[in-house]
C-alpha cells in the first residue's frame, strides 16, 4: 500500500500535478513508513476500509519531514484503488512462485513419464483392476493436467496483477485530462500493466481463483493416486520421506498428499466465493473487493502448498516395479479380460465372447486359479484359440496401446507450454 | 451416445478393424435408434453407468438389422468414453450459443457506450452518490467484463469440447498399434478434435464451468445494476417490458434483472463442484465424472437464461437522462465534493480542504441548501476561490477525467475480442 | 401449486370471504385442472415467475365452470406464496421418505455393528494399517453420524416445510383483520404448520439444505470406505451385486458406493446455494426464492440417492473376517507396534521405547519378518519384556480398548435418536 | 494444545497409569510452557501435523523437570485428539460470544419491532414498491430469523465443542479398560462434554458451519435492507456513524452494513468446505481434520463480525418516519393499488378490477398525477365506489393486515428462542 501511495506522488509529479521535491519526499516517506497495526484496525473497523487509517498515518509521518508535501498524499486515488493494487502487488510474486512450482513438478513428472515408459502395472478403474498401463503413462496423464494449465493459469495472472486506478467514481475524475498520463507513469512506477477501472469488474480475480484452485486439483489428484498407491496392501509407489506417527511407531504416512488433497479440499470453495462476487454494486460494491485480498491469499497459499508438498513427493517417489508385477500376477491374469474377450471376439462374436470371458473369470475367482489356466482346461476356449497363442494373451504390453504415443504427445506439449521449445 | 457408438464403429472399419457393411449397419441403426428411456434408467442405477444398459439396447436393435454386425457395437470403447463424449458433443453448440449471446450482449451495451458517452448520472459507490460519471462509461465498464470473457470462455469451451476416447485403461489397449489412427478417424467423423485421455484429467470441464459462471455473473452485474437504477425512487433507467405482479396491478418489475440475478446465484456453486472434482481415483473415479454433464448442463442453462435475459433488458433499456440530471440536483451538489476539495486544495492544502468541504457538506446537509449556495455565503471558501469560478466546480463534465479514453478503449478491445477488427 | 389455491379458496370461503358454492368450484377445478406445461414456461419467462401464467390458466379453466368463481381465484395471495407452498408441499413427503431411508441405513448399520462388534481388521489412519479396530466398531462409528444427524434433519424438515403465506408485501393486506383466520384454515387445510411470513426469512430452507448434505455425506463416507476395502488387493467387504463393466468381463465395480460419492460430492455446493442467498431485498428478492425449489429438489435427489444406494450396499455387504484377518497377518505384527511401545515404556520410558520399537519395525520391514520373530531375537528386548509375555502382545482383541462400550453407546444413541426407546 | 496434554496426564493419573506426581509435573509444564513457532511450523509441514512437533517440543520442556515425567507426555493419545480436543477448545468461547452477539442483535432488533410497530413505510418486493408495511413489521422479519437460528446454532455449537480421544486408531486401544475412566476424567478437567470417537466422523464441525454461516446471513439481511434504505434517494434510515471516504468529503456510508454483506459473501463457501469434508478415508482422514479449525476459525470470525457490526447499527439506526412518509407520497398513491383493486373487485369481479386498476395506474404515471386524483375523475371508479369511501383506499394503516398479530408472535418467540421466558 505504501509502494503504491509512493508511486502515486512520482506519477502525478511527472504529470506537473504535484512539485518533484514534495512526491520525492513521500516516495521516501512511503518506502520507510511504519505503521502502528493495532490503531489501523481499530480504526479501519470503524472506517470500513484499511485505506483510510492507512493514509492518515502516512499522511502523519509525511507531514513530520515536509507538511507541504503532506498535502498530496493520495492524491486523486480512493481506498479501492490502493486496496487492489496493493493485492495486484502480493499477487505478481506469488504467482511468480506458483508457476516456477508447475514447472518445477511438471519436468518431475516428465521424468517419471519418460523413466516408466513401458513399466506395466495395472490400471484401476473404480478402484478395480483393469486392463494394464505402463506406469510413465499414468505420470503422463497427471502431466497433461499442468500442460494444459500452466499457460491457462499465467495468462489469468497477467490478466489479474494490473493497477487499480479510478479515484472517486472511476473516472479518475481528479486529474482532468491528465489522468491517462499519471496512470501510465504509475503503472510504470509499480511495474504493473493497465486496463480501464475494474472497481466493479471483478472477474480477473474470480478467474485467477478458479486457475489457481485447479492446480490446487491437479497436484491433488497425484496425491490422491500416490496415496492409494502407497497402501501397503499396494505398495507400488511411496514418498520417500514418509512422515511418523505420534502414536503408532511403525508408520509410514502419506504426509506430502495430505498436504495436497488438503489444500485440494479448500480450494473450490474459496474459488467460488471470487466467483460470487462479479455483482457489486454501481461504481463500488458493499461487501466483495473488502476481502478479495484474503480469500486470493488463501488461495494462493493453498495452491503453493499442494504444488509444493508434490513437487517433493513426485522428485523423491520410490517406485516398486516389482509390486507393480506381483499386483499384476495376484489378479491371476484377470486383468488381461479384455484381451481375452476381444480374441474370442474374433471367432464367436462379441457378445459370446463377453459372455464366456464373464464365466471364465468368475471361475478363476471360485477356483482361486489363473485365468490362463482355467483357459487351458476349457473345450469352448480350445475350439476358439490354439493353445500355443493363450500365453501371448497375458503379456501387459500387448495392453499398452496407444500409451506411447499418448506418452510422447504429452511432454512435447510439455515442452511448449513451459516455453522450452525451440 | 448413439452418435459416437456409430462413429466409432465407421473410424473402426477405416482402420480395417470392422468390415465396412457391418459399420454401416451400426452406423444407420445408431441415426434412428430409439430407446426405452425408463428402462435405461432402471438398469443403469443397477450397473452405476448409464452406458452399459444404452449399449446393451443399441445392440439388439443393431442384432435385428445384423447380427454379425451386433458383435462390433462398442468395439474397445468404454461407459466413459460414451459419457464424455457425449457430453462434449452437447456441449458444443451450447456453447456457440453462448458464445452468440455474449456477441449480441456485448454489441447492445457498445451500442449504449456510444450514445450515453457524455450523460451525466451520478456515480454510486457503497450506494451513496459519488462523483459524476457519463452513462456510456458505466455501459463501457459492464462491457469489459465481456471484452476479456469472450476469448477466454471460447478456449476453454475449444478445449473442454473434445473427443474422449480411451478404452478399459484408457491406453486404447484394444487397439493394438492402430488406436491412433482410430481415435483420428472417430475424432473426424464427430467434428471434435482430439488430446490424449482425460478420463481421470478433469481440468478442462471444470475450467469451462468457471468461465460459464463468469459469463453468468458479467450479465448479474449489469442485472444488479439496472435494478438498482430502475427502483422508482431513482428512476434513472428500466426495462422496457417490466413485468406484472401477481397481486399488485401498478408493479413494474425488473423481470429480465431477476433472471439473470437468479442464474448468476447458483452458478459459483456448480463451478465448485467441478473445482472439486479434480482428484478421481487412479484411471477412472467414484463419483465424478458420472455427473458432470448435468452439472455443465444447469451451468450452461444458467449462464444462457442469464446473457439472455440482459441481451433483451440491454437492448431494450429506457435511459432517463433527464432522471439522471435530476438525481444529481437532488444531491444539493454534494456529488462534486471531491472537485470543490481538490480546487480548495490549491490554496489551503490538502488536509484543510477536506476538513473544510466536510463542514460545508454538512451545513449544506442541515440547511437542506445547495453546497454551491452554502460556499457562495462562506467567508473562507471566499478567501480561497474567486466567486466567478464558484459554479464550474458544479458542472459534471468536469468530473469525467479520463471516461472518454476508457470507453474507446473498452469498445476497441471489445471489437478485437469479438474478431470484428482486420 | 393447484392444491395451494384450491385450498386458499376454502380457507377464504370459511372466513366468509368467498361465497362457499365458489370456492368449491374453485377446489374443484384446482383438483382436476390441467396446464399447457409449453405456454406456462414461454409466459413464466416473460412474467419472471411461474406463478402469475399459472393463476392465469387456472382462472380460464375455473371461468369456465363458473365465472363468477374465477373472480377469487388467487385471493389475497402473492406469487412467492404460491411457489413457496408448493414447494413446502413437495418437500413434506420427500423428506419423509429421506428419514424412511435414515432409518432403514441406521438399522442396517446398527446389525452390522452387533454383528461384527469383536472381529477383528487393521484399524488404517493416513490409508495405513494402524492400531487393530473391531469391524462392528467402525460400523458403529458410521452409525453414530446418522444417530446425531437423523433428528436434526427431521427438526429441519418440520421447521422448513411450512405455509408461505403473506400476500403483497407479506402482512396479508388484502385480508383486513381475518388475515389470521384465513392462514390457519389454509395451513389445516394443506396440512402444514404455520410461522409468520417468511418471503425474505430464508434460513428454513437453508438449513434443511445443509442437513440434507450432510445426510449425502454420512451415505457417502460408508461408501468411501467400503470401495476402500473392495479393492481386490484388500478385500475385507464387498457388495453383493458389484455392477459389472462395458470394457472389462471380469470387473466387480462398487457402484452403489459411486451412487453416494457422486451424490455427496455435488451436495455441498448445492447447500452453498441457498446459504448465499439469505439476503433478498427488503420484502422479496430478485433471484433467491426463484430457484430454491430446483435447488431443493437437486439435494433432496442426491441425498436420496446417495442413502437408497447405501442401504442395499449395506444390507447386502459381503464381509470377509477372513480377509481381515490376512491383512493383519501381512503386516508382519507392525500394526501391533503401539502394543509393543506401551510395553516397553513400562521399563524403559516413553521415549526410548517408541525409539526402540521403530527399530525393530525398521528392521521387520527390511528383513521382511514378522515383528514378534525380530522381538524374539533382540537382547534389548529380552531385558524389557519376559519371552512368555511376548505373544499377548499380538493379540487383536487386546487393542480394542472402549471399542464395546463405544458401540454400545452408539447403538442405544440410535435407539432413542429415531424414537424406538421406551 | 497444552491444555489437552496436561488434562489428560491429570486424567491418566486418577485412573492410576501415570504416577500422580509426574502428572502434576506435566500439568504445571503445560500451564507455562512456551513454543517456538517457527521451528513448529517447519517440523509440522515435514510431519503432516502439527501435533508432532508441538509433543516434541513440549516433552522436552517437560523433561527438563523431570525425565520421568517425561515418559508420560501425550500417553495414549493421537495427534488429531490434541488438533479437534484443542480446536473445539477454542471454539466453545468463540460460541459463546456468537451467542451474545445474536442475543444482542435480537433485543436491538425487537426494540425496532415495539417503538415502529404502526410507522408505515412502502414495502418493497423486487425492489419496486408495494403495499405499505409498519417498519416495526419489517424489524420483526429481520428477528424471525434470529429467533430460529439461535437455539439450533446453540445446540450445534454443544453438539461439536465436545472431547475428541480416540487414541491411534480411536478405540482407546493404549488404556485397556481404563479408557472410558479417563475419557471421563480428560472431559471434566476440560469442561468438555464427550460422545464416541468422532476422529472420521465430522457431521459435528459440518453442522456448526452451516449455522455460522445462517448467522452471517441473518446479519447480512438487516445490512442489504438497511443499505438500501440509506440510499439518499430513498433514505429512511441511516448507521447514526456512516463511514466517511477517502475521496469524498460528503460520504455517508453504510460501513457497518459493509462488514455484515462482507462476511456473509464468504461464510457460504466456508460452509461449503466443511460439508464437503465428511468423507475422510477409514480411522483418519487425508486432508480433512487437517484444517477444518482454520475454516471453523474464518467462519466464527466472520459470522462475529457481521453480527457486531449489526448489532452497531441496529442499536444505533436513525429512521426517518417522515422520509417513509414522503415516499409513500412521492409514489402517487401507487402502492395502495392492491387496495383499490380488491375494492373494485367486490362490484366487478376480479379480473376486470385488475385490469381497470392497471389502467388507472398507467394514466397516474404517464400524467404524473396521483391516483387518487385520476380515480375520482374516471367514470368507471364512481360507478363502482362512492366517492365519499375513496380517500380511505389510501390510509396506509388499512394495509397491514395481520401485521401486529406477526410482531407480537415474533417477539414472543424470540423471549422464548433466548430463554428468557419463565
């Protein structure tokens, strides 16, 4: 707030609205300032806004070194204006930092993509087993998520972190016709960028929230994953620095996800408040841009934390191949259903072949065998497949399909949306 | 759903996988299919996926036409695939639509940016008067919102709109090495295009839901506003077709404002629950993409009875600049406090002009006497302006500042948004 | 919405405000009458509320039979009285039905938590084994959620399904001094309770919103757990008719769980909804009570489903003391370890017990050996604990604590929660 | 926090676990313990919890006055105990002040509703005016919905204030069959009622949020009314310390009313949040208990903050009898057309008395003349009406109906809702 009541009086001297030496006496007023916060409060509860006790203490302290200058403290702006670029100014650094985290976990999770390329385990689908996937497939699919929001969710903060500054009703009524000229040196002083008034247009804000609650999701999602995967009775991914217990000494907790799911499990919430607040009132609203700030700040730190706890989750992962294929082997093949459907398919049709495939396994469960051996024993599988091609049906990569391509498409959009590329 | 079983079995046979009569079979069958809508919903509770049961309808009618053809129906799709698929297919001339009714909207509030461009009103800022504004500059403040909305709500809806497509897994493992050339030739056959899968990478729909409740809430403002303007104490503008009361015979009701309020209420909350529902569990989930298309169907429902209500309240709107013009002699001047502050300023600095306006604001007040009457018989007012210049402190156009610039500005965006420019 | 003006005409008719042969026809016509459902919704749009083409129609047809009784249709009422009315009227029987479904769940809990109330299974905090829990008990801590929250709903329900009757402004003006009188038969005749006006006093709805979430809640934590333990690699509980898959012939999916997790994962947002819209303008708002019906209707949908869903899964589970106890076993005694530390602080203290204990799990895992055998070969332990004594402490049912008085407690809770006790 | 390890040393000891002199040693050490939060923060975000590391810190404390005591630190209990036991903890005065507050807003409130119980005012629906109410009346709206809320937020306050001690997987497992003595003996020393382990079943916290957010709403009511009663267009009442402006020396702005709308545009989605945390997985959750007391802490911040702000302004409203007055003329007698209409109605029957009074409306409007004026001058009126009867058609006192009867029942039941009846 003080940087941009500083920039406020550089910007109107260069206009000739107030003289150098008194803006430079503020400037420096401005960048040294202290404030007593528990007076601000008080006083602010009473004045329903910060700005104004804000600026009568500075006013204060500027009126110590030069009461001349005191008299162009705040010149021509209102609370709002320094309420929203205060929180432009918070803002730009911290969105700063959330997108250095994407990229930071998106290049771990391109690493697991690119090192568990062709590593089958199964894929799970309402929590069941289903057909296998290659582990670098499944770290490509949690990739695709940052892909697509890295850029989405830079574009919303460079649309968001830009000056507030309208004065009394908006049209920065104060300066005349010199108001184009002071907004544009302030937004320089600031290094901010400029857009018409958005007192009463929120919806930068609202979108920032709404980007910065999916990256919120997508680490979450990760966690969601690891955390299941790091179920003993799975145990085919764990954090590496697995938290304790302060009761059970032999845990191994999931605490980096936690932090995740979380900061995952707050956020849509503080989302939809920015989104409830498109509606203020004419020229300035009762009751939205009040608080933005502190609903935006939660967010950000929840965000930062989910994106933060998995950046070291994902760089320090212990990956159990092993577990992934005694998984596979526990399901005696019934992962592999499909491809055996759609080679019966060939023959019988596919709704014969569905059908018997259901009888095959359900028989591999009551007898607690193999399906493969169940197959071998079966007359309508011996007249539909010869025996030499059964085994070929259980091989996890012949399930992989398309999961290399996919692989490959997701970290060269990777690669683009991080600006890596050529 | 039907159009994508029948496109997939056409991209299947271009890719050798079916032969071709027998797609053509399906594909026909899929264009007149009929279904038994309560028993699709009966078995579908049972199955936990209306695709299954639909399927399973679809292929006894394909099995009357051929039952050779029958076996082919779904080949290596799965209930998701179906369900999201469909969604997209949905959603997409929805979101044209919404798209055309963000143009119609943006064009009428240009329209009234160009013609009010220099009628005074009063600003209001906490509902309390502030300093004057031209009418066209408020249209033009409502307008940025839409200016930076369109282009992002037509990226996410490009972006949300896609092909899904993945099998059991999600790797296409049915398809051997020609998933590719599959997914291509399905993606072409249903005009949508294509990324990898994102069974369990739920950020574009939940993206698409933000940007709808956004549209949703840039129509409310304008809602929120001309209701507050249209209360017969204030009389400044309304609806032209202001709707009746059941009880009350004169009533005048902001009928378009109420739709659009009304949608604008319940859209934040529907966002959330697509924010929320990033984290599905591994390569399919419990509980989240089953619903989806009913929560962006009563979004995008929300949002278009939202920018279709203020479409016509826009485009129909009795202005009252004479209402306007009276409100602001009401004020007994009030209203052009700030600019009687700011010329006191040049002489008695900053903190005494305020105090001193203050004081005849609240004589002005008590006396229930214009401010400009009030300073006229002030002797310090008299020592700091020369009486001549008095009145052009009350002339609103002195207030407009930087308006004008804003609303060319507002208005060349709005054309570059909406690709009108070279 | 016909049963509310039918019975207004009585109610009117009893106060000698309508002649009785009238408002007979009036109850009678509102009994049989039909609506162009097409030409409501066009003339609603317009009107901005269903209610006014409705009284519209219904007057024709009431004309029709007598005109003079056309004249008192609609008397006195408003059309937020209409709408809310019949919305208390829909919601009377489906919140019965929720509380038959409460019901129904907590008995079929309440046997589980008698059933299995000293079986033993891996207590899992964090998703990891921990201290051992009885089965009963967890279904008694399930129980415990429906035992507090089935009163509250039904609290709710009665203080939220009452008449809306105010007229105009909501003081019953049209009524003189028989306002009073005229409610009450209404309200008798429609068989609701009766409160003062409540047009702008919203929390009734907003609160029963927040217990029917929390009904979908309760519904879907059984759920979440219950798809925890069908994973395959688990196994301890399933449902008996898990549903199948369109891709995968050997899939056993949980989906009576994703009925309840899809149904509680949209629930919040939805209560969200009619908690921000507490604020309607002075004596009727634009854009709150317009839509609370669908809104309702949305939760009351959800919460059903979500309970319906869990009451088969629950009476229905398959539950495996088998299974459990594997588990148990395949943790190698680590979920025994705060057995272990509590005994070994007995002589060596709190901390250098819980030191020692996470050594020797440390060492259980990495040997992957049983806890008690690596306990059995360490010299520190054998100087803390007697050989004998060893074995107890791997004993299940030593860990159960409070476990049998907590379900006892719970299951008298319910007992008196849904008015069974004496 | 430390409250809880010291009471339940105290607790472990009656029960004779601990030796009663080290449980005098813990207690005093927690009584005066102090923490370095930093290193707290660190080690909690590397923990998961911010138990572990408080216990640590604070054993070492304990040890420094007896390492025997030390041993005993935390004995038996979890770190969600020590979170939702200290959570709830700090939550019970914060109700308690919540419970003043309503109480003093309630009796502000029914003071209104006594002194202006026959002052009339135009009401106002969808912002438009209509058929007078005695702003006493409107009070009374404003108190019904405090009279519900208070005692339901009571009971929900005392239903989730209570002991959570559940040990490592919540069956007490540490305490043999001891745990229910010194659950017993933890709550009394706490002054903490205690149910069943709640560790994953978080209706309590749900429930509370949801109330919290009702009285936020409730306070935002009055404000919305209040706020738009303070427009200088209207102004017929006024916070007696309207804020000032940073820019404009005139304002009077409704600041209290500010903070109320404030926090009520955020309490709905903090609610959100905690409703839709109610599925924590197994024993303990990933990403629930975890931060529901910082959304619990929001909530009560911003639900006690709307409700003194009101209080405030309710204490202190300045309303103009006479500017109600000056409306209801300033409208032309429009709002008594529900009066004229079911007078016209008695000669002409209802339709033709809404059309008629329509029409008058109309010309009353378009030649700017009052209504009662047009009626005495139309043919059709004196057909109809005496003429001597006309004038009283405009008393506003014949327009309030059952207005009285409601404020006495109003008042009754909130004597009744805040205990004070005998």
């Amino acid at each position: 707030m003080a940087r941009f009541e500083g920039a406020l009086a550089m910007a109107a001297s260069r206009a000739g609205l107030i003289p150098a030496a008194q803006a430079e006496v503020i400037q420096k007023t401005c960048a040294r300032a202290s404030f007593d916060a528990k007076r601000l409060v008080q006083a602010a509860r009473r004045a329903g806004t910060l700005a104004i006790p804000f600026v009568k203490q500075l006013t204060e302290q500027v009126a110590e070194a030069s009461p001349d200058a005191a008299r162009h403290v705040h010149f021509g702006g209102t609370s709002q204006d320094v309420i929203d670029t205060a929180t432009a100014l918070c803002l730009k650094p911290a969105c700063e930092r959330l997108a250095e985290l994407v990229v930071q976990l998106g290049d771990a999770l391109a690493a697991l993509a690119r090192r568990y390329g062709t590593t089958p385990m199964a894929g799970r689908t309402l929590l069941q087993p289903a057909a296998p996937v290659p582990f670098g497939w499944k770290a490509a699919v949690w990739l695709s998520m940052l892909g697509r929001s890295y850029p989405r969710f830079r574009a919303a903060a460079a649309s968001a972190c830009v000056l507030q500054f309208g004065g009394a009703s908006g049209t920065l009524s104060a300066f005349g016709d010199k108001g184009d000229e002071v907004a544009s040196a302030l937004a320089k002083e600031l290094g901010l960028s400029r857009t018409v008034t958005w007192h009463s247009a929120r919806d930068g804000f609202a979108r920032l929230g709404a980007e910065m609650a999916i990256l919120a999701g997508a680490a979450a999602k990760i966690a969601r994953d690891v955390a299941l995967l790091m179920q003993p009775e799975i145990g085919e991914a764990s954090e590496v620095d697995a938290g304790g217990s302060s009761a059970l000494p032999h845990k191994r907790n999931p605490t980096g996800c936690v932090f995740a799911l979380e900061a995952a499990s707050r956020a849509p919430a503080l989302a939809a408040t920015l989104l409830a607040q498109l509606t203020p009132e004419h020229e300035r609203g009762l009751g939205q841009w009040q608080s933005q700030w502190l609903t935006l700040r939660e967010l950000a730190c929840a965000a930062a934390s989910a994106l933060a706890a998995m950046v070291e989750v994902v760089k320090g992962l212990r990956v159990s191949p092993h577990a992934m294929q005694a998984n596979l082997e526990r399901s005696q093949g019934l992962v592999f259903s499909e491809a055996v459907s759609l080679r019966l398919a060939k023959t019988l049709g596919k709704a014969a072949a569905h059908a018997l495939t259901g009888k095959l396994c359900a028989r591999a469960l009551a007898e607690n065998k193999p399906l493969l051996e169940v197959m071998r024993g079966d007359t309508e599988v011996a007249r539909a497949i010869p025996a030499a091609e059964l085994a070929s049906l259980f091989d996890p990569k012949n399930c992989f399909g398309s999961a290399a391509a996919m692989i490959d498409r997701v970290l060269a959009d990777w690669t683009i949306s991080c600006g890596k590329a050529p």
